[in-house]
C-alpha cells in the first residue's frame, strides 16, 4: 500500500492575509498552488466576502494556475465535500 501524496495548501479565508498570499503564488514567490476555503454557509458568510471570491479571487487564482476549492456542508450533518476548481497550468 503506497503513502498517500501530503497536500500543500494555503488556507484562504478572503481577507487581506490570504489574499495577499494568493497573490504572491501567483506571482511565483511563494511556492503553494492550491487555496482551500471553508464556507460555513452563506447565511454565515459575509456577502461581500462570498461575492469577492466569485468575482475576483476565483477567477485570479485561475487565470495564474492556482486551485481555489470551496468546501461547503453537503447537510446538516455537516460533510465538508470539496467543489475543487480545476485550472491548467
């Protein structure tokens, strides 16, 4: 049985640290290519931050190769499923 490949991620939470991180991944002086972010639901969320990171940080993380996934809870039980977003590189 092999060793499951760790994964090497930025926590992103859509304020201006991870935002900033993200840039600098973009700009390739930082070496992290995958963002996770937890939604704890859109009622919990700040709308400007959930329409920020439809608006631009998605479609930023994109355009530079980056992985931007979005976990949410799939139900009340609280599964965390990721909704990863592919992009080329």
């Amino acid at each position: 049985m092999s060793t499951p490949t760790p994964i090497r991620s930025i926590s992103y939470g859509g304020g201006v640290q991870s935002t900033a991180l993200l840039v600098l991944a973009a700009q390739e002086r930082i070496d992290f290519r995958t963002f996770l972010m937890a939604n704890v639901g859109d009622d919990s969320e700040h709308p400007g931050t959930l329409r920020y990171l439809e608006e631009y940080a998605r479609p930023f993380a994109a355009e530079h190769g980056i992985e931007l996934a979005l976990s949410r809870p799939a139900s009340a039980c609280h599964r965390w499923p990721l909704d990863r977003v592919h992009t080329p590189r």
